[in-house]
C-alpha cells in the first residue's frame, strides 16, 4: 500500500495503521493523506479514479484512537475498490424509493442519512475488526453513546420532566444506540453486563416511537454477502421503518 501524509503532523498512526491493514487486506490505489487544523473536522475518506484521499484533523491524528480511526477508513476505500453494494448504492435513489409521495420532515431525511452512514459502517468494520482492536472499538462506541445520553434515573421520570438525553435528538440517539450495539455484538465483543447496554437502553426509552430492537436486528444481520438488489431492499425498508416510527419496542 502507498500512503503517503501531506503536509506537516504525525506520520507514525498511518504507517502502523497501514501495516496491520495489510496483514489481512491491500489496496490497489494509493491513499493520500490530508491533515486539517480544524479539530472538529470528522475523519473521512475521499474517492477518485486514480486515488484515495484521507481527511482527517491533526487533533485526531494524535489521539489514542488514531491508528483505529485510519484502520477504519482504510475499510472503506476497500469497500469502494470492491465495488461493494453498501458503498455504491446512491442514498438519494433510496430515498425516493421508500419516501415517494411522503412529507418528511428535513431533520428526518437527514436521519436517514445516517442510518444509509450506518450500514456502510457495518460493513467496513466487518473489515476493520479482522485486524483491529475490538476493544478499542467498544470504548469508543461506549464513549460516543455517552455523550448524547445522560444517565437514565432509578425511577421512570414523571409527566413533564426532562428526557433522558436532553441534549441530542433523542431519535436518532436511539437508532445510533442500536448501531453501536449490533455493531459490537456482531463481533461477540460485548459482555451480558457491558456498559453500552444500560446506555442504550436509555436511549431507547428516550424515543419510544423508534423500532430499537428491530434496528438493532437489522444492522447485527446485515448480509456479509449481498448483492445490489438485497441490500438496496434492506435500506428501503430501515428509512420507511425509521420515518413511519414502530412504537414503544425498547428493552
């Protein structure tokens, strides 16, 4: 693998990252490094016909997390150089499919977003993981959840109180909830009593109106291999569910 860093920051995260990467896996373009100084930039790679390019802040770059966040990109520019069905689906065609003749409102479309984010996710960790650390991953996914869930009382909150979450859309707080979990236990990283499981319970019962297990069902059991058609069926049927809510099925 070529990987080459542009620009002055820290070399060492993508050169580890590549070598782990390429015990099990490679890629065929060559992957451009790009760092930024925002430190709010997300980490995300970019496609073209003679390249790779990866974006990420020189904050992230020099975190704990690095060598996993670059791993984890690199699964997606392998996900693009397959051709696989997660990466070449157009999430606006999706979109149309399953919300045609629909009112939706903007913050939900943005949500199914997410959701289409979420499943392509699922697949290039399904890569990432064969050489990454799981560990890793799972205080990472706890750590995210917990910034957008508040620890959930002894008791149920009476009419009127605060949400549990107050501080994020607790929609799809709860779909990512279900992301993190089927992510984790699609890879048998959790224990019965894992933190991430009391978060997302809290999440879940922030937004009764969201299908918690169903999602979580959907995104654990997503087909290692599909074809164009089943997965495009499969991500029709998360944004219909996810728009239309399936009532109070927390656990």
């Amino acid at each position: 693998m070529d990987v080459r860093v542009q620009g002055p920051g820290p070399s060492s995260p993508f050169l580890s990252a590549r070598d782990r990467f390429e015990t099990e896996h490679d890629l065929t373009l060559p992957v451009r490094v790009q760092l930024r100084d925002d430190p709010d930039e997300r980490t995300w790679a970019g496609h073209h016909d003679d390249h790779h390019v990866l974006n990420i802040s020189r904050q992230a770059a020099s975190s704990a997390m690095a060598p996993e966040l670059v791993l984890h990109e690199f699964a997606h520019m392998a996900r693009h150089e397959q051709q696989h069905p997660s990466h070449t689906q157009s999430t606006a065609e999706v979109l149309y499919l399953a919300l045609a003749g629909k009112s939706v409102e903007r913050r939900k479309l943005t949500h199914c977003y997410q959701i289409a984010n979420h499943m392509k996710d699922i697949y290039a960790d399904d890569i990432t993981l064969s050489v990454g650390s799981g560990e890793k991953l799972c205080s990472f996914l706890e750590s995210s959840l917990a910034t957008a869930v508040a620890d959930r009382p002894e008791t149920p909150p009476r009419p009127g109180l605060e949400r549990i979450s107050p501080s994020a859309d607790p929609e799809i707080t709860a779909v990512n909830a279900a992301f993190a979990v089927a992510l984790a236990e699609r890879h048998d990283l959790l224990d019965d009593d894992h933190r991430l499981y009391d978060l997302a319970h809290a999440a879940a019962m922030d937004a009764p109106q969201i299908p918690f297990r169903e999602f979580k069902r959907r995104f654990r059991e997503l087909a290692r291999d599909t074809d164009s058609s089943s997965y495009r069926q499969v991500l029709v049927e998360a944004t219909r569910s996810y728009v239309s809510g399936g009532g109070p099925t927390a656990e």
